[in-house]
C-alpha cells in the first residue's frame, strides 16, 4: 500500500514540476482546443467519414482571440478537407 502513495505522490509532483516550467497555457489556446476538438471526432469514424461540413460553435470560447479561432478552423480545414 505504501509503494501506491509514493508512485502516486511522485506522479503528482513530476506534473506540477512539468507545469511550473513558466509556459503561459494560455498562449497554446487554439492549438489546445484543436486537439481536444479532433480527439471527439476520432472517437467514433462515422462521426468523420464523408464529410462536407463541420460546424464548430465558438460562442462559448471566451478565452479564444481571433488568431486562435482561425488556428482551429484551418486546422480542420486541412485535416479534414472541408
């Protein structure tokens, strides 16, 4: 039991040791969202077979500039020629 807290314990420490390295997230929001975004779409192939359209709705995205919301448009523009 004990050896579980300390790989646990370990865990935790590398992530918050790999977090704190004066990256600003916010900076990386398109590239972020693009990814998660494309993760859903290759859960499941009928969701991305025979494509013309996709709609993303960006209403929500608060934190996105302008440059992020295109970043994630032509990333799928590109990957999924639509």
């Amino acid at each position: 039991m004990k050896i579980k807290h300390i790989i646990v314990l370990f865990i935790v420490v590398l992530n918050l040791a790999a977090c704190s390295n004066g990256e600003n997230p916010k900076e990386y929001l398109g590239e972020i969202y693009s990814i998660g975004l494309d993760s859903i779409m290759q859960k499941d192939d009928n969701l991305s077979s025979d494509l013309k359209y996709i709609a993303i709705d960006m209403s929500n995205f608060d934190e996105l500039k302008e440059k992020d919301k295109n970043e994630i448009l032509s990333f799928f523009k590109e990957k999924y020629k639509v």
